[in-house]
C-alpha cells in the first residue's frame, strides 16, 4: 500500500531560523510550506521549494492564521469570507513561488490552529475549499486537500470536487476518540523514534490514511523521519508522494 | 493617440477605507491594486479586482514595501534578494486572485517608496523586473512594467525583453529637471481638475508617455478624472487600455 | 449624580484616519486611547493625549488584541500570561506617552474582543487586572477597570483591589438579558441622537453605572455625543471626569 | 579604570528563539533589551527583565525601527518626529515592565540600522535624545544614551543634558577610520575568544569607552563573553555595572 510522508517546512521568519529543512526534505515524499502568515516569508519561501524541488518532493501550501507572533496556534475567530481570502491569498502566493522555480503546487493543509478549526467548523472548512477549488480551477490544475480523517475539511473538499488526503500523525499522541493530544499535555509528541515509527506503520496498516506527517521542530526530528521511513518499507508499505499516488 | 488613465486602488486596510474606488475605478482604464505589504488586504484585493472586472479597466500589481505604517513612502534598505522575492510573492499572490475571479493581471507598478527609489537603483530595478519576468514565464503571459521614462526601471525592463509602459502623472507637479516635485513641498499635488487637465493634455501630446495616473486619495479625485479624461478625449487623444494599447 | 462620558480615540493608523476626534474629545469627559496593537500607532499616541490634555478630559488605555488587520474585534486565544504581558506592555507604552506630555494615566478599559472576553472568562480577566496592578504599584498611582457591570472583569478588579468602573453604552442596543447586541444584528448601533440621549438618562438614571460610552466611529458621532451631554446635564445629572468622581 | 560590558538580549520573537540569554546574561554587567519592534515581544520581554534582575545586571533599552523581518537592520526612512515617538512608545513599555517587576531602566542604546544611522544623522539622534529625554524627566530618573564615541547621538544626549556612555565592540573589527567594519565583509565578527579578549582589552587601555558590546548571537559567544571579561580583570580593569560606574 502506498503511503505519503509529509512535514511542515519553511517555517523560518527573517532573522529567525526554525527547523533543519535541510536535513527534513530529503527524507519526506512531500512537504507543506508555509505562506507568510503564521510564518515564513517571500525568500523563505523560495529557498525552501528550491530545496523541495532538489530532492524532488511533493510540494504544498500550508496556510495559517495571520499572527506571527502565536505561530498560527491560537485560535482567531475570521470570519468564512475572510478566511476565504485569505487562503487564496496565500496558496496563490505560493503557487507564483513554485511556478517561478519550476515546481507545482500539488496540495493544501491549513496550519495549527486553522487546521484545528476546520476539524469541525463546516462553514470555515468550506470556505477554505472554495478558495483552493477556485485557484485550482483557474491553473486549470488539482489541488489536493490535506486533513484529519472524518473531517469537516475532507467533507468540503468531497463536495467541491477537490481530491483528498486523510493525514495521520507519526509522532503525536492519539486520544481514544481519534484526537490528537493536545500539545499542552505531557506526552503529546512522541520524539522517541522507536515509538513514533511503530504508531506510523500501525496508521498506515490502518488504511485509514493517506500521508502521515512527521514533525521537524524537534531536537530529534530527523531520526524520527528515518525511522518512520525505514519501519514503513520494512512493513511492506511504499513511501511516495502523494500527489503521484492517486490519491483522491 | 492613445493613451492609458491608471489609479493606485485597493488601499484600504482592514477596518480602515482610503480613497474612493467604486467612484474612481470607473473614470480609469487600468489600475493598480495594492498587494498587502504596504496597504490592502486579501479580502480588499478579491472586492478591489471585481470592481475592475465590472468596470471593464485593466488591472495591475502595485508591489510596495513591507511597511504599513508608513504606507510603502520611506525608503527600506531591502536587498535585492529581499527585494525581487517580495515583488514575486506579491504579484503572484494578486495574479492568483485575479485568475480566481477570472480577471487577468497585466501589468505591475512599484510603489512609494519603491518606485522612486527603481527610477536610478539599478539593481533594485532589476531585482524587481527578475521577479515579474520570472512570473510572466511561468503563467505564459507578458506582464507589463510601468514607471518613469528614462528609468532604470524601465531599463531594466528592456534588458529582460519586458513590455514597458512610460508613466507620467497627470495631478502631480514636475520640476524642471523632470522630477516629481515632492509630496512635502508646496503645490505637490495638482487638485485643481483644469490645472490637472491640461497637464494631462500636455503629457499626452508629448508622446513620451504611456500612461497617465491619477491619484485618488484627494477630496476632489473624481472630479479631476473626470476632467482630465474628458480633456484627453477633447484633444483628440484615445483613452484605452494599457494592455490593449499594443504597448512595449 | 455623576456620570462620567467615554470615548474610544486615537483609532487611526500609519496613514489611516478614523474617527473625528478633534470634534469628538471636547464632548467627553474621558477617552480611551488605542495603545498600537489593534489600532493607533506612536505618533497618533502623542497627538490623542495631546488633544485630551488641551480639553481637559481624562485619559485611560484602551489595550486590544495585537490584530490591526481585524482591529482587534476578532477573538484570539492568547494565553493568560501572554494577555497580561500584552496588557501590561500596551499601558506601559500610553503612560510613558501621556507622562512625557504631562498628562496622567487615569484608567484601562479593554477593546472589542477582549472586552468581550473579559466580560465571562476569569482566568483572562485576572490576567488583565494583574497587569494593570502591577503598573499602578509600580508607577505609585490608582488605574480604575472599566467593565461592563456584573462581569469578570469588574470581579477580578475587586479581588485585586482596583478601583472599577461599571461601563454602559449609550449608543447600542441592549437585549433583554443586559448584553450588548451584536453588531452584525440589525438596530445594534443607535445613531439617532435623540434615542441615545434617551437610552444615556435612563442608563445613568439606573445608577448602575460609573461611565457611559459614546462611538466616535458613526457618521453623526458628534451630534450623538452632543444630544447625549445634553439631555445628562437636563436630567440633573453631573457628567464629570471618572478620575475626579471618586469612582471605586 | 572601570568598564561596563553589555550585550543585546531578549532578541527571541513569538516561537523563534534567538541567543542564550540564560547563560549569557550572568556574564554581562549590563543588557540591552529590545523592546517589541525589531525582536521581543511582551511577553519575552518580562523573562529577559526577570533573568537580568537575577543576575544583578543593569537593564537598558534597546529601540529599533519597526521591522522584525529585517530585525531592524534594514535602513528605514522615518521622519524625525515618527523616530522620536517610536522611541518613545519602546523605553516607555520597557520602562513598565521593568517597574512592574521591580528594576530599574538605567540605558537606552538604539539597534541594528537606527544605531548605525544616528552615528552621522543630527536630525534623528536629536529625535532620539528627546524621546529619552522626556521619559527621563516624566520618571524623575537619569536614562543614559549608550552610543558610538564621537557620534551624532552622544552630541545629542550632550546637548540636552543626558548621560552618556561610549561604546566599543569587542567582538567585532574595527576599520582604520574608527568604524565597524560591515557584516557583510569577511572578518567582521570576531568569534575567537582570544582575538576578541585582546581587542577588549585594547579598547579598555585606550580610555574612549565607558562600555563594551559582547554578542550573543553567535554560537561561542558565552566563550567569547568570558574571555573578554577574564582579560579585562587580568588586565587591572573593573567590570562593574554602567548605572553604578557614575558614567555621565
């Protein structure tokens, strides 16, 4: 069975380095990069797709909340037309970005808080479809949405047409209802690689999911990715990248 | 002859309206949207592009500096590596918007602070013509540089087989040399509509212009578009859009 | 009785106007001035305490999300202690301001979405009034709460020993259960200046409340604010300064 | 003779770290924190005030212009008066947060491009030396101006009656002409421990300099720190604190 791995990237703000894309990127099949508003920014982006496209990753648009300071992590309460605007801002953004370097722009995962939100707020789910359902049809070109299973975004993206990818997390704790932990919590991130490696191939045998994200901002970050990536081709699962995969 | 009416519009920014558009947009045939960085908004750009796309004008870029306080007018030392990946990002970002609204943007046109300083910064002229070049390529479409004649801007536009529109301003006062005379000297600005008009009228027969602008940001801003349109098409002058004026 | 008149200033940003408050300070007894989170930034600081110190009202903060873009009017999930260092920073800054000017810091009162958080969440109403009591030790002087009666935000300042003043708005719509009625309802805003001065004299004749609020951001805000002075001083009410009523 | 030893701290933004406080703060006499434009934010800024009250250290000002994506090292064309009152409205919320947890602001030193600019700029370092000086006589205590010898701004401070203290940069090279040599020629940063403690030494010896700049933002700096302040002593000179040294 064929599974997608994918990080958030990019995430770097001016003087202010985060994550080891360097490392990161070659060891995903695809990655999400951020767009400017939570993080990121115009050169950012740019060296970071440069990057995607040298280790010939998928690439994708990770939106977020318009605060730099919380890291798209707080909750803003926009409105869905603003929330519309403001995605199709950013993934245009980005996909200018990409077509510049040559890349394509393949997929769409909302960032933090923004993801959290449309888990379950049908009005901002499809406002966020809308805007990629609309950039895409004037590309003339699929644009994949990215999601937690049984969402209220994989919902939208089915009934605007959009292809679809369930994500699963590698390295973040489950609570019994599906959730994930929440970040506050002890346990939250699984940085153990054994650990995050076991609960990637049990979410791909799930069939449940169509990419599994691996987290870059922690200390260990690139010996998770590894060892997600080696226990999921030593279960008989293909790692590649979700926008060669059918998916949707 | 012809010759093009532009205005810098979409403006406001979030709770804060500037300028007059629904009134002005009509009296153009091309405008320049504000990107985000030094005023606008996403949802400002989506409703600033459907008032072009219902009035039939031309719309372009107007790419500024990362400085909403000071609206894009003080000069930032941004490299020319900043500079060409923030002009990317924000024509790419309204080039998005206008194909989700099924406009087509045809030019770009620096702004403030940006614009002055690409009349003799040869390398910043050039940052800013790589990242529209680079965007015209990817989207197979020309995309217009407007600016000051005799520009490094300009210039530069050439050097990258560029189409470039020559700009004079119809409400603004020249000093001897050619200048602009500045915003902080007195009679800077021509609000007077007969005074404007016949400045028009003047630039136009001139034959060294490709474009006119108007600014809207002054009480009687419509009423000088009016006037220095209708006296264009008293003098025998065709006021018609830039990107259907076979300019460059 | 007295009742002390408020007025949220100092709205504008870079070069951005709001409100009319040269004409609207002198028909206050107190205003609030935006500390350059949500709106106003340094230089309109010193200008708005500078027109109220030459009317002789009082002057208080007025702290808001950091969120220009939705001027601070969209809730945003900041933790307790981001809000009272945010608050703490945004007084600070105002009383910096209004000390070099010689003016006196007299009161805080939290804008949009804060205001209405404050109103039920304990923890975030806490937050805030520790802040503001930790400068008013520090700087030696009271800083009275205002709030809206009956809320958290009144409580924590009890519990901390903050002098309180109970806000009510002249100019919205109240629903039966005593909360302002949303502004995206129709009939939120009273802008007819007669219904206000009526709503004002039955809200002060309540006794409920230590000061009234008046919106300068309506068209007719003066003559609002005129009708609203008026029909008080008829009804035989003292519109006098908070900081001079011995409120608390 | 005594000499200060400061270095620039609370530079982290939001979620992006910068230097090693912890460790580097112990080992100045002064810092400088910066207060929420360039870098900081307020909630970095009260642990930075807390982790120098630790120490024991002197707490001074840190102004920048207001681009965090440039880190405020980017040139920026404010006026005078948008200068005087940005620095304003920075000492002023520092100068909060520093009462509020019980130190005391004693230094104000500009950053990144406003330093480099008030070296030659009478205009803007009088701006600057107004905004401090207002603050200082609104508080009723001395903030003294930290800056390079023989520049625009210690004339200023000079002028109106404020404290002054010149400073050297023991880790970064000098050019012949008394200037610092770019950051972006090789050799501008001098990161061995050695050579940086020699010319700390030097510059001591000379007598010019009240205080010397050690930075934290390279991976040895604590190395560089402690050598600087080990070489001082050897060399018979007393490390102490700036606000205690009676510089002025």
């Amino acid at each position: 069975v064929r599974i997608d791995l994918n990080a958030d990237v990019g995430e770097s703000f001016g003087p202010w380095p985060m994550g080891q894309d360097g490392l990161l990127i070659p060891l995903m099949t695809s990655v999400n990069v951020a767009c400017g508003f939570h993080a990121g920014d115009p050169l950012t982006m740019e060296r970071t797709v440069e990057h995607a496209l040298a280790a010939g990753v998928g690439v994708g648009a990770h939106p977020g909340y318009p605060d730099r300071e919380g890291f798209g992590r707080r909750a803003l309460a926009m409105s869905p037309a603003e929330l519309e605007a403001a995605v199709l801002y950013q993934v245009a953004a980005l996909d200018g970005v990409c077509a510049a370097l040559g890349a394509t722009l393949g997929h769409v995962k909302p960032h933090g808080a923004l993801y959290d939100r449309v888990r379950d707020d049908r009005e901002a789910a499809e406002a966020l479809c809308r805007a990629v359902r609309r950039l895409a049809e004037a590309v003339g070109r699929p644009l994949t949405i990215v999601g937690p299973p049984g969402s209220a975004l994989l919902a939208a993206a089915e009934v605007l047409s959009l292809p679809a990818a369930a994500e699963g997390f590698a390295d973040r704790a489950y609570e019994p209802d599906g959730r994930l932990r929440s970040r506050r919590l002890p346990g939250a991130v699984l940085d153990d690689p054994t650990t995050a490696a076991a609960q990637a191939v049990s979410l791909a045998d799930s069939g449940r999911f169509a990419t599994l994200c691996v987290h870059g901002d922690t200390p260990g970050a690139t010996d998770v990715a590894r060892a997600v990536r080696e226990a999921l081709s030593a279960a008989g699962h293909e790692v590649a990248r979700l926008d060669r995969a059918g998916v949707g």
